[in-house]
C-alpha cells in the first residue's frame, strides 16, 4: 500500500506548491518553487545517467547478439564513450580540468563543431525529402480541404520566390492585396498564424488537464502496473 501511496502523496504535495507558487510568488510559496526547481535539476542528472545506462543496455545487446545492424551499435557506443570521456576526464582542454569543456578550442568543443553539428545538419537535409515525399501525398487535391491546402501551399512558395512577384507586379495599386507576395504575408499572419494559436491552445489545456490527473492521483500509469 505505501508503495502506491507515497509516490501520489509526494507527487499530489509537489504539484499542488507549484500551482501556489505560481498564482502567490511570495514567501514562503516562491521560496519553494525556486528550491522545487533546483531539486528537478538534480532529478534530471539521474536521469541523464539512467538513459546513458539505457543505451549502452540496448546496444550493448545488440552488439553481443549480432542483431541486425549491430555495426551501427558499435559506432553509437564508440562514439557515446569517446564523448564522455573526453568530457568527464576534459582530455585535450588547454585550460586544463577546471577549464571549461565549452571553450572554443577544447577537443569536446571542437567534436560538437566538427562531427555532431555536420552530422545533424545531415540528418536534417536527408530529412527534406522526406517531408518533400509527404507533401505530395498530402497536397493532392483529393477533396475541398486538400484542395485549399494545396492552393494556399502553392500561394505561399510562389510568394517567396521572384517569380511571384513577377506574375503579379502588373495588378494596380488598389488591388495590390491580389498580389502573390501580399497574399503569402496574408496566409501567413492570418489563417495560419490562427491555426497555430489553436494547436497551442489545444496543448496547453492538455497538458493543464494531464497535470491535474496527475496531481488528484487519476493517472497513475508512471506507478506500474495496479496489481504491483
């Protein structure tokens, strides 16, 4: 029973001085919510190290059974260890090890700069064909909703090419609104931007109810299983 019960009272007490500490910043509310603040910094140093631990685990195994794809395994772990190492131990800092690892200059520095930044500019570039494959699909005007997607899509890549502005440029001053650039603007800091302030909407009030489930004790999924 107190293996249920703590956790919900712990999480029940921490949730309910945030929401305080939020609505009252004065003392001792606020007070609290600076030091519930650091203490989910310390929380997420354990979980830094539990997912580091977590990753060598799944590699590791793959690596030991030779599952397929398991020299890419090799690599994530070389590539895991080298980095914390270097980092932990601040191998190749010409400050030495109360340098600072973020120094320009600095080998863990110069493995951020050199191999993760290309690597991830890479991934992100093999990435736009992907979401150029998916907007094909998705902007095929099979009904009246795909087909003012993709009007609205051709609208706003005209307008931020030259050639938009050169199909429009000879509309009069007074219907310069029919123009493809102003249009683009339009799509952009109208409908869109309304679209995107409900998408906000819809993710705050989820997360808003997901937090009071959490805080009364309805959800209760991070506890296990009900029969535990």
């Amino acid at each position: 029973m107190l293996k249920r019960s703590v956790p919900l009272f712990i999480t029940f007490l921490v949730g309910l001085v945030l929401v305080v500490s939020f609505f009252i910043p004065h003392a001792p509310f606020g007070q609290l919510g600076e030091n519930f603040a650091v203490f989910f910094d310390i929380i997420a140093v354990f979980a830094f190290v539990l997912g580091g631990g977590n990753l060598v685990r799944i590699h590791g195994e793959k690596i030991s059974k030779r599952s397929a794809g398991w020299g890419y395994s090799v690599v994530c772990m070389l590539g895991f260890f080298i980095t914390l190492f270097i980092g932990l131990l601040k191998i190749g800092n010409p400050w030495g090890i109360q340098g600072d690892v973020t120094e320009p200059g600095s080998t863990f520095s110069d493995i951020y700069e050199f191999i993760f930044q290309p690597l991830s500019a890479t991934m992100f570039a093999l990435l736009a064909f992907y979401m150029a494959s998916a907007s094909y699909r998705a902007f095929r005007a099979k009904n009246l909703e795909a087909t003012v997607l993709l009007v609205a899509a051709f609208i706003i890549l005209l307008g931020r090419t030259f050639v938009g502005a050169v199909l429009t440029r000879w509309l009069p001053e007074s219907l310069s609104f029919l123009k493809i650039p102003n249009l683009a603007n339009w799509i952009m800091i109208s409908p869109s931007l309304a679209g995107q302030r409900a998408v906000m909407i819809g993710i705050s009030l989820g997360i808003i109810s997901t937090s009071l489930k959490l805080i009364l004790g309805l959800e209760r999924s991070y506890l296990g299983a009900d029969h535990e």
